[in-house]
C-alpha cells in the first residue's frame, strides 16, 4: 500500500468517518479500494453508470455530494431498520409461547407465526373449533 493511501485511511479513523463511498472509474479506483480496505468502517463501490444518471451538470464535487447524500439516506435507513427490528421483537415477546405452538404446525416457521401473530393479534377465537 502507498503511503498517501495510508494516510488517507488513518485520516478517515481519525476523523471517525464510518463509510468511504466511491465511484468505480476504469481500472483507477483499485488500488485506493484495496489499499482502503479492511482499514476503515464501511467500504462502498458504486457503478459509475448510475452516477451519471445524476440530473445536474455533473463534476467530481457534485458526485461527491450526491454519493455523500446517498450514503447518509442509507445509514438512517439502516439505523431505522434497526430500531423497528427491536420494536418489533419487543412487542412479539409476549407471544412467545403461542409462536412456539404455532411453530409446531407442519410447514410453518417462525417467520410464518410471527406473521400470524401480527396480523391476528393472537386472537384465536376467530377460527371456529373442528367438529
């Protein structure tokens, strides 16, 4: 690895930037890539076909802002991802017992009774008894 490339990674750390983002040119973006990686947070590659794609003039700023933005819409995503799934776990917590039953089913899993769990709310008095 060159030197500027570890200068560079040492400078994102010390900045505590979590996610470099760049655009795939030819075979240029290699070295830097590989140099990078392993050595910061998050790595990302795009395809340079979808930067073009930008509406606007486009200059290696305005790429740089646009990936900026993509990357930060992506980070809340995931942050929010995150917080629905221990929502979401949180709440199905009290139906553990009935999601085991249901598990129980043949062809039906965990994902299947947590379905079911939320879209009954467990209730099964709305399927009338066999006989």
């Amino acid at each position: 690895m060159t030197v500027g490339i570890g200068e560079l990674a040492d400078w994102l750390n010390e900045h505590d930037i979590t996610t470099a983002v760049m655009e795939s040119t030819g075979v240029y973006w290699k070295p830097i890539y590989y140099g990078l990686e392993g050595r910061v947070g998050e790595l990302w590659l795009v395809n340079a076909t979808h930067v073009k794609r930008v509406p606007g003039r486009k200059t290696d700023v305005s790429d740089a802002e646009w990936l900026a933005d993509v990357a930060a819409h992506i980070d809340f995503l995931g942050a929010s991802i995150k917080k629905l799934t221990v929502a979401i776990a949180e709440r199905l917590s009290a139906f553990e017992a009935i999601i085991e039953s249901l598990c129980e089913i043949p062809g039906w899993g965990r994902t299947t009774a947590e379905i079911f769990i939320a879209e009954t709310g467990g209730d099964m008095s709305v399927f009338p008894t066999a006989g």
